[in-house]
C-alpha cells in the first residue's frame, strides 16, 4: 500500500503558499496578521490548550486562527484536485475549503464536467448540529461553493460499539472527508447510561464507517486531533485503508486504497492522483 507520510512534500513554504492561495481575505484576517502570525508560529506543532480548554463546554474562549492546520487543508483540497468535500463540523476549514474548491473550478471545471462523473462537482457540503454557529458561518462569510447542513447528532451504536451518528447527512460522493465534529458534549441521548459528555471521555464519531461501502476508491480522510475517534475508525472500516499519523500536526489521513471501480473511478483516480494508484490492488 502506499505511504500517506510524503502527502505534504509539496508543501514547503507555509507563508509562500499563503500568499499564492490568500485565503485570509475571505477570512477577513489582515495580511499583517496572517504574516506576524506565520513568523512567529512553530508550523509543526498544533497550539498548546489549556488543561480544560477542549473539553469545558462553558468555556466560551475562541481558539486563535491556526494557520498551518488551515494552510494544510487547503494544499490537500488542491494539489489532490478534490471535487466534492464532506465536512463534519462548520468553523473556519469551512471558509478554507469553500476557497480551495474554487480555485479547483477556476483550473480544472471545464475538463472535470466534460471527462468525469461527479454529481456535486466543487461542492462543500458541511453538517453541524448547531444551528447558531451554522448561522454565524452563514452571515459572516460568503460562500458560494458551500451548502451548510443541520443535523442532531445522538449517542447510537455501531455494531454494538457506542459512538454519535448525525441523524441526517448529505446525499453526496465525496472525494474529500474532513472530520472536526461533533464535539463531545452536543450530542444528545445515552446508551446504557454512557455518552460522550463525561470530560474525560472523547468524541467519537461514527459516521464515515456507516457510509463505507459508498465510498469511491482514493477518497482522503482528514481528521483534526481526535486520535481516539481515529482509532476507532481504523478499527472498524473494513475496506483497505492506509493510514498515516503526523503526531507533529496532531491531524491523520487516511486513504481508500482499492483498485477502481470501473472506467469513471479510474478517470478520477488519474485526474487527482496521477500514477499514484497503480500499485494498489483489490
């Protein structure tokens, strides 16, 4: 299987790719401060929390604009060509990923709907069970290329395993996973006493393993922390994914390592990877 670890080799001047990709603007963040920010910020260390910081939800402290964890979300969303994102959890990737996927269209739209079969060609979709912070999303930024999605979200099972699944989630094919939500103390209900708003449990989302088996060959999973939520993807998906941990980042890919699903996948699979894909097999 091939290795995730060379993803961002591409990737070497943060603040250089910054400048070609200024999507700061549509962040309404100043270019002075994306600048002092990108100097002063060690880009390969997440931003150290507070002890409570991630899991008191009566904390209400904004986190600072992570500027490298963003640079990387939208260097995968256009060296990989991504077509259609799946995004669980609106913020500020969402804004990101709105910008990558028009710059996407802007390069490649003529070609994608001429050549391949893609249904929702440069469309964000972003679920969030929080109708206020999808609203504040909503009236702060424009966002052409972004249809923002309100689910609940509950305590469920998986095969037995207790997880949180969105009642309801878009009708898409994704190319693009980004896992960010839900956090762990929204999602309503309990299975046998047990959910996930206890401090010192985790989130644990299970969606992606629900649609599995939908999914097309060479889908990317980004998942932003959440090691434990990782870890149990991995051991539940059941398709050949190839997984790779940037413990610097604090983010995780994985990938759906299969042959293609007849000639439309393969055409993807060429348009996004290049030869990459040639060595993986069934």
């Amino acid at each position: 299987m091939s290795s995730l670890k060379n993803i961002f080799s591409g990737l070497q001047d943060y603040q250089e790719y910054l400048y070609a990709h200024p999507f700061f603007i549509v962040l309404k963040e100043k270019i002075e401060r994306a600048q002092s920010n990108l100097n002063n910020l060690e880009l390969q260390k997440k931003i150290t929390k507070t002890i409570w910081q991630s899991v008191d939800a009566s904390l209400d402290v904004p986190f600072p604009v992570e500027w490298d964890d963003l640079i990387r979300i939208h260097y995968l969303a256009t060296s990989r060509k991504v077509t259609t994102v799946l995004e669980f959890g609106v913020g500020k990737s969402t804004v990101v990923l709105d910008h990558a996927l028009g710059e996407n269209e802007s390069r490649y739209g003529d070609l994608v709907r001429r050549e391949l079969r893609r249904s929702h060609p440069f469309e964000l979709h972003s679920i969030d069970n929080n109708r206020k912070w999808i609203a504040h999303v909503r009236d702060q930024f424009e966002l052409p290329n972004t249809s923002l999605h309100f689910s609940k979200c509950r305590v469920s099972t998986l095969n037995g395993r207790i997880c949180t699944l969105y009642d309801n989630l878009p009708n898409i094919c994704p190319d693009f996973i980004y896992l960010d939500g839900p956090d762990q103390f929204s999602p309503s209900g309990t299975i046998r006493g047990i959910s996930t708003r206890q401090p010192d449990r985790l989130p644990m989302a299970g969606d992606i393993i629900a649609l599995e088996h939908f999914l097309l060959p060479g889908t990317l999973v980004l998942v932003d922390g959440r090691s434990a939520n990782t870890r149990f993807l991995i051991s539940n998906l059941q398709r050949k994914w190839t997984h790779y941990y940037f413990e610097d980042f604090d983010q995780q890919l994985l990938e759906l390592q299969e042959s293609p699903l007849g000639v439309f996948n393969r055409k993807q699979l060429e348009f996004c990877l290049g030869d990459r894909h040639i060595s993986w097999s069934t």
